[in-house]
C-alpha cells in the first residue's frame, strides 16, 4: 500500500473509499449516465430512505485530486492548476 500510494496516510480504508468514488465517477461518464444530480455510491444507502448516497460533482473531483495526491503531490498540483472543473463549477453553482 505505502509503494503504490506513497502519500496517503497508509490507511486503507481512506485509500479504498477514494478509489471507488473515482471508480464509480468514471463508470458513470464513461457509459454517458448523467452526474448532474450526483455520483450514486452503490455501496452506500440512506438508512431512513434506502436510496443511494450520491456524490456531489464538486466532491467527486475532489476524490480524484485526492487520489493523484496520494500517488504523487506534484502531479495533484499540477491537476488542479490544468482543470477547467473548478470553473465550470463556479459558473454551474447548481452542479
């Protein structure tokens, strides 16, 4: 775990639970399903509601710059300075 993730806090829960939020974010756009209401997290549901969590988009990106981090803090950096998400975002404030 520590080889390959170098910067996270060797946790492998907190490691685990970002990767399968990207997971679940790439399956979503790579089978064009709509993330406009959310990245719904198959493994987690409401317990009063029984309906699946979501993941908001802005949180999702966070998850995937999360996830570079802990491979490499310089290319985390890089991602955020070359993403046009964080843009799109603040003129989308309903996203």
């Amino acid at each position: 775990m520590a080889a390959a993730f170098p910067n996270s806090s060797s946790i492998r829960t907190q490691v685990l639970r970002t990767a399968n939020e990207v997971r679940y974010l790439r399956n979503r756009v790579v089978h064009h399903e709509p993330v406009l209401w959310g990245i719904p997290l198959p493994d987690q549901r409401d317990k009063a509601t029984g309906a699946w969590r979501r993941l908001s988009v802005q949180d999702a990106h966070r998850s995937v710059v999360r996830l570079a981090g802990f491979i490499d803090a310089d290319f985390a950096h890089w991602l955020c300075t070359q993403s046009g998400v964080p843009g799109l975002l603040g003129e989308h404030p309903e996203l």
